[in-house]
C-alpha cells in the first residue's frame, strides 16, 4: 500500500484558521471577506448560476447561504490529509463513486471518511477497530473499501460483492434514483463484512407511509418490498412492513450487508454500524433497532467520530489525523466534542 504523499504538515483549515464572525460587503452580488483569519480579499459567493470567486491567497470558494458560512477548495487536495495525490487522481471522478464534485468541502462527510479510515489503514488499525466491532480478533488487517472501491495496494477497482448485491436488489427499481454506495466498509474474507454508513453534518432519512415525496424517491412500503430476501434473518420485515416509517439507508446497509456476507463465506458474519457525531441520530438508531431481530441485535451498531478519536487515534502513525479531528470544523465551528 503506498504511504501518504502529504509530504508537509500542512492541514485543512481549522479552529485556528478560521473567522466566525461573517463581514458581509455591500456590493451588487452577495459578497463576503475571506473566511480565513487576516484575509482582506473581498469573494462574491456561489449561487445557483456563479461558482462564485476563489481567493488568490486561500484556494477557496466562500459559502454564504442562508447566512450559514461553509467553504469549499478549488484543488481537492487541501481537504485531505492522507494520500491527497491518490485521492485526487484516482477517486475524485471514478465513475463507481456518486457525487465527487463536493470532495472538496468543508462539510464533506466523504472526505472526512476518506482521512479518518485512510489514515486508519496506513497505520495498520483498521483491524482494532474491527474487532471493537465484531469482537472477533485476528492479526490481519482488513481489506477497506469506500463507496465501494478497494484502496487495498491502491487498486481503486470496483467491489465485485457489492457489484452483485446491486444486480440482486436493484436491476429493476421503479424509479431512476442512486443506487446502494456504502460509505465504508471493512471485509475480512470468511471472518466479517462491515458496512458503515457515516454522517457528518446530515441525519439519517426516512421513508414514511404514503406516497414517494419525489420522483426519485421510493415509497417506504416499496423500500420494504425490493429489499428483502427470505434466506436473510437479521432485519424483521414484517415489523417493517407495519412500521410508520423506515430509515431507508440503514434497512438498505443492513440488507446489503448480510447477503454480501453469504456470498462471501457461510462464516462471514455481516453487521452495520452507523457512524455519527456525538449526540447525534441517537433516536433513529434506537427506533432502527426495533427492526432487527432479536438475536441478531448486536449486528447492528451506533457509534461516533469522536469514539473513533478516543480509542485509536492515540498511535504515534496517527498523530497528523489526531490534530485533524481536533481541529475539523462544520459552518466554521468545531466539529466535534474533544
């Protein structure tokens, strides 16, 4: 696997760098002062029809919508602190990754992931994590996999379980939409399958009772109908089918999860874990649970950034993905609570 290529210690902007308090500039468009410290270059925002100006100094794109600051790097690169060069030439337009135009943000849950799971990998601690999961042991690292591309020995190519699970349960969907894209994943052949479904600044989304709320939604009782499989005995269908609402991205995971892991070995055992910010989507994880069947109850798991922080990022290989997490913001602001 090649080491990181952030030859410098150079991080996204932080705590530190940033200014909390907004200058707005009367002008004819929407304008704004540099969000970083000191600077005096004068941006006008994105909008709709204007990418918006970039600051000569600072590489950025300021965002001012709503009167909610956020920024955004032209060169990808600055927002990631583990294999920048990879990142940029092998994942920023790969054509099994939905949505790479925002890897650049400051609220990118994917460029998050990519730094803390990357960063993971080098240091040889994907498998502590693992274990703290699944409670199975072993002395081998596990293969990672983001939005479904190997990074094992950098091969970027396609996950062929997860290339299977879409022929399986989404050949023929009734509405043109995404198809299932697990954030994270850990795969340890013939031991367990992880999928991760990891927030940042969103919550976890529902389906309710009724009809889909736009054309490229399903219906929630459409959701219970195509993802299920009755060889599969983690997720309770029918306390589904009864269920007022049904948090889509969690049933989709966990149904993926377990039939990928049949594919791969009758021993692998599947779990889900949803990976939030510190007292967040408590609720939904709880209420998600109830369709989970009752011996099956530990396949599913909350947990968060800042646990991840707490438990692993204490090795001295992760010392530039320690200070990361400490200074991360959201909206200007500390992301999280360390």
């Amino acid at each position: 696997m090649q080491q990181t290529d952030n030859k410098d210690e150079t991080l996204p902007f932080g705590i530190g760098d940033l200014d909390t308090n907004v200058v707005e500039v009367p002008a004819d468009e929407r304008s704004v002062q540099c969000f970083v410290h000191g600077c005096t270059e004068i941006l006008r925002v994105p909008t709709r029809k204007f990418r918006g100006d970039v600051c000569p100094v600072h590489g950025i794109r300021c965002h001012y919508s709503s009167r909610k600051p956020t920024y955004s790097y032209v060169d990808t690169r600055r927002n990631i602190v583990a294999s920048s060069n990879l990142f940029a030439s092998e994942i920023v337009g790969h054509p099994f990754k939905f949505e790479s135009h925002r890897l650049g943000a400051e609220r990118s849950e994917d460029a998050l992931s990519w730094n803390v799971f990357r960063s993971l990998q080098e240091a040889g601690r994907l498998k502590v994590l693992a274990e703290s999961i699944t409670g199975i042991r072993s002395s081998i690292e596990p293969v990672l996999y983001l939005w479904g591309i190997c990074t094992a020995e950098d091969s970027c190519e396609p996950w062929h379980l997860l290339v299977e699970a879409r022929k399986r349960f989404e050949s023929c969907l009734p509405v043109e939409r995404p198809l299932t894209e697990p954030d994270i994943a850990l795969h340890l052949p013939g031991k367990y399958l992880i999928l991760i479904e990891a927030k940042f600044t969103s919550k976890n989304t529902f389906y309710k009772e009724g009809p889909r709320p736009n054309a490229s939604s399903l219906t929630k009782d459409e959701l219970v109908d195509i993802y299920q499989d009755s060889q599969l005995q983690i997720l309770n269908v029918r306390a589904a089918e009864q269920a007022n609402r049904v948090f889509y991205q969690l049933w989709r995971n966990t149904m993926f999860a377990e039939w990928m892991s049949q594919l791969d070995h009758r021993d692998t055992k599947a779990f889900h874990v949803n990976l939030v910010m510190d007292g967040q989507d408590e609720d939904s994880a709880f209420e998600f649970r109830r369709l989970i069947n009752e011996r099956f109850q530990s396949r599913f798991q909350r947990t968060t950034w800042e646990t991840i922080y707490r438990d692993l990022a204490d090795h001295p290989r992760l010392i530039r993905l320690r200070r990361y997490l400490e200074t991360k913001t959201a909206g200007l602001k500390q992301a999280f609570r360390l």
